[in-house]
C-alpha cells in the first residue's frame, strides 16, 4: 500500500515518458448518494463496486496505459487494485476527486511520468479502446485533452501532459472551469465526443435508465439485470 507521505514504492514502479491511469475510489458505502430515491444504501454500494470494477477493468486492459493509479482510502477499494496489479496512493483525507487526482498527478509528474489520464469510478461502459482513442487524440507537451459527460457539463475523462498541466475541478459543472484553466495556460483543449461509454456516468436515477436502455456487457449492467432495478424503475417511469 502506497501512502503520500511516503510513496517511493511508487515512484520506482512509474518509468520515464510512460502515460499513467488514474482511478479515483471512495467508500463504496459513501457513493452514489443521489441514487437515494431509487436504491437502498447496500443496492448503491454493489453498484459502485461493480461499475468501478469496470473502470479498473478497462484501465488495465488499455493499452496506452503503462500503468493505473487508484487513489483511495477505501479497504475494499485497496484489495481490488491489488487483484489487478494497480498501484495504489492511499489518501491522507476524504477531500474529494479534485484533490484525490491532484496528489496522484502531482506523484506520477515528480516520477518522470509523461501523461496522465483520469476517468471517474461510475463510467461502466467504457472500454480500453475507447481510453487508447482519447490516448491517441492526446498531443505532445503541454496539453490537455478532454470529454466531457453526456450533459456536457461534468468531465468525464482528462488526459494532461505533464500529468499535472492544469489544476482540476471535477464535479458536476467542471467541463467550463477545466477549458478556462488549460487556456489560462497557453494550452487550447483537445475536446473529444463519439465515445459513449465514457460520456455516461452513472449519478441519478435517470443515468441508471439509460444505463439500461443502451445496454452493453459490464458487470454493472450484469448486477442490474439480476436485481429487481430494472422492473423497479420502469414501473416508476409508467406512473410519472
């Protein structure tokens, strides 16, 4: 397990010039609050835990990725990147996703990586190709490449060389902010669209239908279909 104040396992496990994931944990029993009115707290934590076995899944199997970075403080969340050969930066605080990415881009800059890419844990139709499409689009140094949610206001993934080119502010309305800040710095994004399984991310109850409605083979949709969700929520959507 890697803690911030004293990562050099991790620093000797990242290469020169190599392009890093990163994945962002929290406390499964902690996520997907705004699914309240739809799942009950152990439906919200199988499903957390399913869609970012997903991500991990996809960030492994990329092959533009020369490694992944979980950043967590979360037990569960520990044990699955060993399962997957992740590293791991273990969070000195539960301060969210903008810090969380911060420290590991700030880890993997200082280690001589040359790019980093985040994708959040509730992404669970995104497959490696469409990380090694992203990887692809990315330019030389400085630059930042990004996609955003399929509301267009969230950043659903954010590929940065160096890996810390740009402050982040991930969350709900962060699109905006995170163009402003790369241009404030010379450097005009990179916006990238036609990738479906990164632009849904899973938040509210309405994201969980259209999980539903575009289908797809990921563990997340797997858990779903062998629960009464579905039904449940269909039967919600008649009454409105």
């Amino acid at each position: 397990m890697f803690r911030h104040s004293t990562s050099h396992t991790l620093l000797k496990n990242v290469t020169a010039a190599s392009v890093w994931g990163v994945l962002p944990l929290k406390n499964p029993d902690r996520a997907k609050t705004r699914l309240a009115p739809a799942l009950s707290p152990v439906e919200r934590r199988l499903l957390y835990r399913a869609m970012a076995e997903d991500v991990l899944s996809a960030m492994i199997d990329a092959e533009g990725l020369d490694g992944t970075l979980v950043v967590t403080r979360d037990a569960w969340a520990q044990s699955l990147a060993s399962r997957y050969g992740a590293a791991v930066l273990e969070e000195r605080a539960n301060r969210g996703q903008s810090p969380a990415v911060a420290d590991a881009v700030c880890e993997l800059a200082q280690a001589g990586a040359s790019a980093a890419l985040a994708l959040p844990g509730d992404v669970p139709l995104v497959s490696p190709a469409e990380i090694d499409r992203v990887l692809a689009a990315h330019g030389p140094a400085p630059a930042v490449t990004m996609m955003p949610a399929a509301d267009g206001r969230g950043t659903n993934c954010m590929a940065c060389s160096p890996p810390d080119a740009i402050p982040f502010h991930f969350g709900h309305d962060s699109f905006e902010p995170h163009k402003a800040e790369a241009r404030a710095l010379g450097i005009e994004p990179r916006i990238l669209a036609g990738l479906p399984g990164i632009a849904l991310d899973v938040d509210k109850p309405e994201d969980l239908r259209m999980l539903l409605a575009q289908g797809g083979a990921c563990r997340a949709l797997a858990w779903l279909n062998g629960t009464d969700i579905p039904a449940r929520l269909a039967g919600e959507e008649r009454l409105k």
